[in-house]
C-alpha cells in the first residue's frame, strides 16, 4: 500500500498592520500633532496570517527602528526594540492597541525629536530572520512625521502657603515647600496632560501669609476666596518677574490641610491646588495632585468642563460627543493613551494604555474619575501653545476655540502713565449690598499691575453687552461723577459659590480730584469711602545695612494726622530698588521677623521696603543703606531613571530638574550629567545615553550665574543579573 504523504503545513506571513507615533495621545492615522522634545514611543503593531491549525502558533519576532533627518540615518539609529513580541494571528486591532507588550515598543532619543522638522521612521521586523516565514520582503514600513515648536510656553510660579490646621494659629502652620518629597511628581505631573515639551516653574523665596489678625480657612469657599485674592495681590506687587496671560500663579496648599474635599480652584489667573501625592482609591498611575493641577491650568488655558458630571459649571459648549463622559468614540483605529512621564507616578517603569473602548475613566476637564486628556481637549491646549491643530471631531462642524481676550492696548485700557486705584471687596448676601477690604492707590504701577489693569478692561470691553450687577464709581467733592466701571464678578471654578458672596478684585485708572468711592448694585449705593485729605507718614527705622536674611527683624514707625488706622506692607529688592517682591502684607504692628521658612534670595544691593496705607493713600519709605544676602546654590534632582536596574544597551530618559532661588528654574543646558564609568555623557534637562555595563554613580549638576553648584546623584546597574544584585543580600 502507499504511504500518504503529509501536506507540508504553509508557513506564516507576519504583516505590519499599523505605526503610531505617540506622545500621550494618538490614533493609527497619526493625525495628533507632535511636539519637539516631548516624550515620544513609536509603537509597532503586527500578525502573521496563518490559518487552520497555525492559527494559535505565537512566532517570538525581533524587530528594530531606523530614523533620518533629510535623508541621513541619526545617532543611535537603528534601535530595537525593547524586547521580542509574540506575534500572533488575533483578528482584532484593539488586542493589540489595548496591550503594550502585544507591540514593538520603541524609545525614541531626545537627539531624534528635541530639534522641530521632518524624521522619516523605518520599521524592520523579523530583520533577523528569526521567525520562520514564506515571505521576508514585506517586513519594512515607513512614516514620515514631523515635529512642531512649542512657541506659547506656560509659566507656573508655584508659592508657599501659610496654612494653619484647622484655622488654630496655635499649631505650627503646615507650608507646602518645593523641598518636599512629592512635589517634583506632582508639579511636574502637567507633562502627563498637557501637550508640552517643557514648562517654566519659579518657586517664590517668600510665603504668602494672611495678615495681623487674620487666618486662612480653606474649609470655606470665602476662605479660599480671600487666598486667591491674596495671591492676585501678590501679582499686583510682583515688580521683580512680569506676569501676563501666559503665566499663573499657583498656591500649594499642604495636603494636610482641608479644603472640604476640594481639590483646587481657579480664578483669573491664580490657582489653589492641594499637593495631595495620594492616588483617592484609583490607580497606582493616578497621582491626585497632579492631576488636579493639570486640571485648573487647563482652566488657565480657558478650558471649560466637559460636562459629564451635574456639579459641572462653566462647560464647553462644544464638547465634541452627545456622552460628555467619553474620551473619544469607540474605534480601535481611533485615539488611545500612552501615558509617558511614568517616573512622576511611582508606577512600574513603563507606560501605561489608555484604551477608548471602556468608559470608566473621563476627560481631563471633567470630574469622572481618572481622568485623562482627550484628543479634543488635547488639541486645543496645542493652540494655546503655539502648535498648529486643525483636526474636528464628532458632533462639530469645527471647533471653536474660548474667545480670546481683545487686545488689551485698545478698548479703554489704563494708559502706560496713568495712576491705579485697587479696590478688592465682597458682593455680600449677609451684609447688606457688599463692603470693601482693600482700597489702595497705586502712584507708580509695576508692569504687572498695568498688565492686570489691561486685561480686566479688555474684559469689560468683551462684557459690555451684559446687564452691570455692580459698578465701581469715583466721584469728587461735589458729589459729580467722575468714573463708573463694572466690576467683574468672575466665577471661581470647581468650587460651589461663596457662603458670604462674591469676592471682586479691581484695577482701574485714578480719576483726579476723586473724594469719594462708591461700589454700587444695580445703582443703589451699598457701600463707600472717602477719601481722607492728608497722607500718612511712615519710616523704616531698621535694618538700613548689613547681611539679613531669616531671623531678621524689620521696624518701623508711621502715623496719619486725620486718625485713620493704618496698615503695613514689606517688599524686598535684590538690586538696589529697580524691582520688588512682596514679603508681607496687612501687617498692623510696627515690627515683623523674617521666618525661618522664608528665604531671602542673595544680593549685595539688597533693599527693603515699608509702605503704609490708610484705606487709600499710599506711602512707602525705603532702608537708606545696601543689604547683603548670602547667595543660594541652585537644589537638583534627579527625575529619571528612578530604577535601580537597566538591561544592557536599554535606552531611556535621563531628566533633571534644578531650582535656584535666585534664579529660578535653571536653564536646561545648565544641567551637566556625567558617570563614574563612563564620563560626562551630556548637558540638557533631558538627554537619552547608553551606558556601559556595570555599576554607575550617576550625577545631574547645575552651577548658577555666582558660580555655586548643586547635584543629584543616584546609582543605577547596569546589565548586572537581578541575581547578583540581590544575592549579596540574603548572605548577610
């Protein structure tokens, strides 16, 4: 009889199915803009086309990536990926776009993506030939992509807060310092969300502090209404660091501190935001604040909410999808997450998918717990930055950005020369109308009180149309009129409305010959002022020369011939008096010691500075000598690699971050970062080097402009055996 001869079973085909260029947010069209030096992994999706019996065969495939600028192959290229992928013939894309480890996964370096252009991709899988298959020709696939220039960068100047618990100023008060250990993950968390390369982040040297008499809480929607209008105060004054609508001004809240199960809030350019490192129940990836920071500068970007919970005022009327809970409609070819800057979560060292297909996460602009971005709010915050973004989606027939506010150089602005009256108060429900709780005229404006003057008349202009609930108005001694000017009553996000009304901070030009100040509502007088005939007087008596710094005690003495109670605010300038920064404000004593948790930052032409105010005039006397301060080095800190482990040859982010009181954050090409083994290996805040095999003291320097150095140092072996790492251990 004849043997049967057995039908050779027909070897795989593996395909490419798809190439995603991701840096947080992408679909498989790769239709998401791309930022220069931002995060980015390419991810590569492939099956093999077996069938029958073969269809449950996994073949264990190698793959590598090639990359070129202008036709010319870039260092480190080719790379491989970061381990073998079992190729299989599942039938689904979301199999694969759901998983991390069912794709290539390939780091992409820094020198590739931080320079704006064009790179071409070149994929080559089974480049090796290590799987069996009928057809090795059809392995390789390009894309060309192109990186865009952030042009609009944010600027946070992220401030100490003195809190106290509960309210009880006999308990230490509880300050929220960028020395504590969670706050380069949660401050840096932005870079999760926003479509970002970098941000500028300045730390301020002095605490913000209620005044004489007076404590913050922050159990109250009022009590966190006086903080902000602290800080909008803070800005006023600031002459040493000009802040327009780019910038905003963040107070840190200690997470020991309750704000009644608030997060944050958000109002005209000032944020408070609990630093809270806790993930509140959800996963290990979910850093609270964080992501509630990421949240309320969206808001500073003039994001509304998505509207997918009730509590959800202020929404966009544009959200893109009928369920104002989803991220972007059910599609395996459509937008998934990749959630890079791991190392700011504590999370495993690697990215986390974020898949469109379940419902249980919302929008970044939402309160649906976790949050992520989604690509509509994703593409308008790369607008806001600079980076062009066309793209529609859903129910629109295009989007439509926020209104922008009108220039601020036009429409009734303050002239560059004209004199400010600030008038802060309360459009009250208890108290009968409203009150005022800061009168002050401004004789010589900083930039950033005329920048603030600017905008709020923009926005009057942008408001005209609406029916004025309050106004502002200025009248002199016969009782005729001068100035009316509505007051804005802004909305403060993602709080429920003040108990005791409706906090108002305005700025608007001083008329001459003004005697008299009135807030009213609807044109009924609620409240008002006069204004006294006489100034009061005030000295500095000391210091007038010498070191200061923490510990330092500031007198002074000042008086009003026509009896009105005064109150006193500190400045300190670092040359000579050409700008200053608010140390402390709304004191009623004549002494005040600098605290220990206050540092004042290093000058030989240190000055400061008293001013007094009697309800409207103000007046200031200045040390009549130079003071000196002891110069800061510059803190860094090492963001990653946070592993103590890296396989040979892996690539990966080294990222830094170096803060100087003095200066600010310091400039990226500031930062040296070298190895005991292997030398200097580069500057920048964020480069991606091999290292050699073995064990490496890493260290991240920063030197600023006095010469002082600050550093970082972590160890990190390499290509070492997890055996020999831990072996040493158990023998002890």
């Amino acid at each position: 009889t004849n043997t049967p001869t057995e039908t050779p079973t027909p070897l795989p085909d593996i395909q490419i199915l798809g190439i995603e260029v991701s840096q947080g947010l992408q679909n498989l069209a790769n239709q998401m803009p791309l930022v220069a030096g931002r995060e980015t992994r390419v991810r590569v999706y492939v099956r093999h086309d077996a069938t029958g019996d073969a269809l449950l065969n996994m073949l264990p495939t190698r793959a590598r990536l090639r990359a070129y600028r202008n036709g010319v192959e870039l260092i480190y290229s080719p790379r491989a990926a970061h381990s073998i992928v079992n190729v299989t013939a599942y039938q689904e894309l979301k199999d694969y776009r759901g998983v991390l480890s069912a794709s290539f996964n390939f780091y992409v370096f820094p020198e590739w993506h931080k320079e704006p252009g064009p790179i071409t991709f070149k994929v080559e899988v089974n480049y090796d030939k290590g799987a069996a298959e009928r057809n090795y020709d059809n392995n390789t696939d390009t894309l060309n992509v192109t990186f865009n220039a952030v042009t609009v960068r944010p600027f946070l100047y992220m401030m100490p807060l003195e809190l106290y618990p509960g309210g009880d100023k006999n308990y230490p008060p509880d300050i929220y310092t960028h020395e504590d250990p969670d706050w380069e993950r949660i401050s840096l968390h932005l870079l999760r969300y926003h479509p970002l390369d970098w941000f500028n982040i300045w730390v301020t040297s002095f605490t913000l502090k209620a005044g004489d008499g007076t404590v913050w809480k922050l159990t109250s929607a009022n009590g966190r209404d006086q903080v902000l209008s602290a800080l909008s105060y803070w800005r006023l004054h600031e002459g040493k660091n000009q802040i327009n609508n780019t910038q905003t001004l963040v107070g840190m809240v200690d997470p020991n501190i309750s704000m009644d199960g608030t997060g944050g809030v958000y109002k005209s350019g000032e944020i408070l935001v609990s630093m809270n490192p806790d993930t509140n129940g959800q996963p290990p990836w979910y850093v609270q604040g964080g992501v509630t920071l990421a949240h309320e500068v969206g808001h500073a970007k003039e994001l509304s909410h998505s509207g997918c919970k009730p509590n959800e005022e202020y929404t966009d009327q544009n959200y893109p999808w009928s369920n104002r809970c989803m991220l972007a409609p059910k599609d395996p070819h459509g937008y998934y997450g990749l959630g890079l800057y791991y190392w700011y979560t504590n999370t495993p060292d690697q990215a986390q998918v974020f898949s469109n297909e379940t419902e249980t996460s919302g929008p970044m602009m939402s309160y649906n717990e976790p949050q992520w971005i989604s690509p509509y709010e994703y593409c308008k915050l790369l607008k806001k930055y600079g980076v062009p973004c066309n793209l529609t989606f859903g129910l629109m027939a295009r989007q439509d950005d926020s209104p922008s506010l009108p220039n601020p150089t036009t429409n009734n602005a303050p002239s560059q020369s004209a004199e400010l009256l600030l008038v802060s108060g309360v459009i009250s429900s208890t108290v009968p109308g409203g009150y005022f709780t800061r009168v002050e005229h401004l004789a010589n404006p900083t930039r950033n009180a005329r920048t603030m003057a600017a905008e709020q008349a923009a926005l009057r202009h942008q408001q005209a149309q609406q029916e004025p609930s309050a106004t502002l108005v200025q009248l002199n001694a016969a009782g005729t009129v001068l100035s009316s000017h509505d007051v804005l009553l802004e909305p403060v996000s993602d709080q429920e409305s003040t108990e005791d009304g409706i906090y108002f901070f305005e700025l608007v030009p001083l008329e001459i010959g003004v005697a008299r100040l009135q807030l009213r509502l609807d044109d009924v007088v609620v409240t008002e002022r006069g204004v006294s005939p006489t100034r009061p007087t005030v000295r500095l008596l000391t210091p007038n020369s010498g070191p200061v710094g923490a510990g330092t005690t500031l007198t002074w003495t000042g008086s009003d011939a026509d009896g009105d109670a005064l109150t006193f605010a500190l400045f300190y300038s670092d040359d000579n008096g050409q700008r200053w920064t608010l140390m402390a404000s709304d004191l009623r004593g004549s002494r005040y010691t600098i605290p220990a948790y206050d540092e004042v930052p290093g000058s030989t032409q240190g000055r400061f500075r008293v001013q007094a105010n009697d309800g409207f005039h103000t007046v200031t006397d200045d040390s009549d000598g130079m003071l000196s301060a002891a110069n800061h080095a510059p803190t860094v800190k090492i963001l990653n690699p946070t592993g103590l482990y890296l396989e040979e040859g892996q690539a990966t982010s080294f990222q830094a971050i170096a803060m100087d009181i003095e200066e600010g954050q310091a400039e990226p090409d500031s930062l040296s970062w070298s190895s005991d083994l292997d030398g200097p290996l580069g500057s920048g805040d964020l480069i991606g080097p091999v290292l050699s095999t073995g064990v490496h003291q890493l260290t991240a320097r920063a030197t600023d402009s006095g010469g002082l150095s600050g550093s970082d140092t972590i160890t990190v072996y390499v290509g070492i055996p997890l055996y020999r790492l831990y072996l040493p251990l158990l023998n002890r």
